[in-house]
C-alpha cells in the first residue's frame, strides 16, 4: 500500500502572466497524487482544484507580474491545496460573495445554478462552485490587506487510510 | 438548402470532428484539451453553428461524443451549459434530441455531464460509453 510522503508535497511561484504554467502545475500534481494514492479519481479531483484555483488566481492578480504562489502539503491526514495572489478590492469582493455563495449550498445544486445563470464580464464564475462539486474540496478562504488566499482540503482515498 | 458557413473547428489543442450519417442524427466529436484563457472564442462559435444549422436542417439529434476531451476548465464548461440553455429555450416541436457521450472513469465527464443533465431535468440524454 502506497502511501504520501514529506509533509510539504509542492511549492511553486510564478508570475500571473504564465497562463501556460497552470497546465504543467496540474499534470505535476496529478501525477503525483495518481502514483503515491494510487487512485486516478483523487489525482484527478486535486488536478482539476489545482487548475481552476490557478486560473482565478492569475485572472484576478492586481499585476501581471504579480506573483502567484501555490502549495501543497499534507496536513492532518488531508491534503491540503493553497493559491495565494494580490488582488484588487473589486476582485476581493467579488470573491467574497462567490466564497459564501458556493460555501453555503449543495455542492451539485449551486454548480448548476451557476452553470445557468448569465456570464458576468467574460468570467465563467463556476470554478469555486466546480471545486466543491467535482473536487469534492472543502474551501477556505483567507484574505489579509489585498493579498487573497484560498484553500482546499481533501481527505485522503480510503486506499491510504486504510494502510 | 445551403449549409451554414462552419466556423473553425480547431483551436491549439482541441478539435471538433463532425459526422452525418444517413440516420438524420449527427454525431460531434470533440478531442483534446481545453484549458485556455478564453475557450469561448473557439467553442461559441461552434455552439452557436451547429444549433443553428441542426434547425435549419431539421437533424433529429446530436450526439456529443467527449470520452476524449481529456480535460476541461470551467470557462469551457460555461460554453456547454450555454449550449444547454440555448437547447431548453428552444421549443420542443421541430427540436433536434441532445446527447452527450462521456467515459464514467474520467472524473470531470463523469461529474460535470451528470451536472449537465440534472440542468436540462433530464432533457438532454447522457450515456457512459
């Protein structure tokens, strides 16, 4: 039975204007996740979180050149996801009301409320709501002065737990 | 009857194939992946085409085959569920059927085509394959 090992698993920073640095993070992590679990369908859960935090981040960094950082680590037997970026005050309130939106629902209904409603300003508003339904991740949100930070936590496949 | 001018059908790392066999039913499929910043531009246009064109013609259905269209980000997403809409909106006389074809061991197809038709109430057919 395979197991995770060191507590911190990824650390990485790179500018918001890597766009293309998002898919390399997903296919690390998965990788990752599908060999030390052994379960295609968490890596995969934690691929697409990985992915659609990374997104939002570099769409609502404050600059460009902005740093993004993500981390992952295992913490509590979970493992545990971070993105943090500068954002500006809009972007923090518009995330604060999605956050308590997608937070506070079923996890199947509120992605399908989103899935229909109109798209505001280009942006799908369906990657938090995609998280908790499809990534089946607790989400944590954390914001101090304009530097957001957003968590997701997994509890680990019974395959693991169990060894 | 002419057929609609068809937009373009790949984009860096995704592609749609189109099929029309003789059954009245016409079989989409889309391949690869679709994570870029806006997938709309390349999605839409093909969205909006093909309800068009499946009305014009009077297709009995459309199968949308994505067992491999190995990932997906959100904003495409939005792109399918526009579709959905545009479909529920339309009146059901004369209204092409709507299916999508997924693998059941992916995670996002299995999760997010479930999702799809939860959104239609069962309107739009959706089978594991």
């Amino acid at each position: 039975m395979s197991s995770l090992s060191p507590v911190q698993i990824l650390s990485v920073s790179y500018t918001a204007r890597w766009w293309s640095f998002i898919p390399s993070v997903r296919g690390i992590l998965e990788s990752y996740c599908g060999h030390s679990t052994g379960s295609a369908e968490f890596s995969e859960r934690v691929g697409v979180t990985v992915h659609e935090l990374l997104e939002n981040a570099v769409k609502y960094s404050a600059n460009p050149d902005g740093l993004v950082h993500c981390s992952v680590d295992l913490r509590d037997g979970r493992l545990a996801v971070q993105v943090d970026n500068m954002a500006r005050p809009e972007h923090i309130d518009c995330l604060r009301r999605e956050y308590d939106t997608v937070s506070s629902g079923n996890p199947l209904e509120v992605y399908i409320e989103k899935m229909a409603s109109d798209i505001d300003g280009g942006s799908s508003q369906l990657g938090l709501a995609r998280i908790r339904y499809e990534g089946e991740a607790e989400l944590l949100l954390s914001i101090e002065n304009d530097r957001v930070k957003l968590e997701a936590l997994f509890e680990m496949p019974d395959e693991v737990t169990a060894a | 009857m002419n057929r609609l001018e068809s937009p373009i059908l790949t984009s860096d790392k995704a592609s749609v194939e189109i099929g029309y066999p003789t059954d009245g039913r016409v079989c989409v499929r889309i391949f690869g992946v679709i994570d870029q910043a806006q997938p709309g531009k390349f999605l839409d246009p093909i969205v909006d085409w093909l309800h068009a064109d499946a009305l014009a013609h009077g297709w009995t259905g459309m199968d949308l085959d994505v067992r491999d269209l190995s990932f997906i980000n959100s904003s495409g997403i939005k792109s399918f569920a526009g579709w959905i809409k545009k479909y529920m909106d339309t009146p059901a006389e004369g209204r092409y059927e709507l299916s999508f074809i997924y693998k059941d061991t992916v995670t996002w197809q299995r999760a997010t085509i479930k999702a799809f038709s939860a959104m239609s109430r069962g309107t739009v057919k959706v089978t594991a394959a």
